[in-house]
C-alpha cells in the first residue's frame, strides 16, 4: 500500500514522502497512530498544495533575510566602554547586548545565536561581525566601541 507521510517514521519514511509500505503495517499502525495518510488523488492534491505553500514561505523568508542583509551594511552599532589607563577595554560587548541595539535602534531582530563569527569585541574601535539570516544570507554589521568619557 502506498501512504503519505505525515510525520517523520524512523526506517520508513519523512513527512510528506510517498512510501511503498505493506497493507497491515499502514493498516494497523501508520494511519491509526496518524504516522500516514492512504495515497489517494485527494490526499496527493492536499500533499502538493501544503509544499507549494511551504516553498512560498521559504521563499518570502530568503527574500526577507536578503533585504535585511543589505540593511545590515550600513548599520554601526555604536557603544562606549570603560578602559583602564593603558587604554585597554574593560569587559566586552556581548552577542546580547548587539541584538538588542538593533532591535532598539534600528528595529532589526537578529537571533544572537547565528552570529558566525564567534570573536570578542573587547577591543576600542571598528569590529565586523558575519550573521547568517537565512540558510546562504549572510549580512555584516559593524560594531563600533568607544571609551567612555
């Protein structure tokens, strides 16, 4: 019997593939459990209509991400730190403390976590940082530190 996948199933198939399964096995476990779906024209047409909308989604976000990247080049983020005499920064800038200036300041919303350049912005001056915003998007910021007067 051939069934559509609704759910990932370990050793048969992912969701949304039509799978070749034996009669009693999607009889008695797959549909029951809600694992599959009967191959029918109905369920095909449903099946083709739910990945049409999912790469419409895909592809809203790509475009999204790119014009969010292109944003992020002319965004510095601007902050001031404490040094000590010899002009050396006291602590650094984190990833926080980042993607919450340009939600503030720029209303930009950047998960922190996908920032790909895992250096510390410890130092006083211009530091560039890679963010992925979608699977191949990648956007920079520049993140400037002063001292503190």
């Amino acid at each position: 019997m051939r069934v559509i996948m609704l759910s990932d199933v370990k050793g048969i198939g992912k969701k949304g593939q039509i799978v070749e399964v034996k009669d009693g096995y999607a009889a008695n476990f797959l549909i029951p459990k809600g694992f599959a779906v009967k191959e029918t024209p109905k369920s095909k047409e449903i099946l083709a209509n739910q990945n049409a909308a999912k790469e419409a989604a895909r592809l809203s976000a790509f475009q999204e991400a790119s014009l969010i990247a292109k944003r992020l080049e002319s965004v510095v983020c601007e902050f001031e730190a404490n040094t000590g005499s010899d002009g050396k920064m006291f602590g650094t800038i984190s990833y926080k403390q980042i993607e919450q200036h340009l939600k503030e300041k720029f209303d930009i919303t950047i998960d922190k976590r996908k920032i790909i350049d895992r250096i510390p912005v410890d130092r006083i001056g211009y530091t560039k940082l890679q963010i992925e915003l979608f699977k191949g998007v990648i956007g920079t910021i520049t993140v400037h530190v002063s001292e503190k007067k």
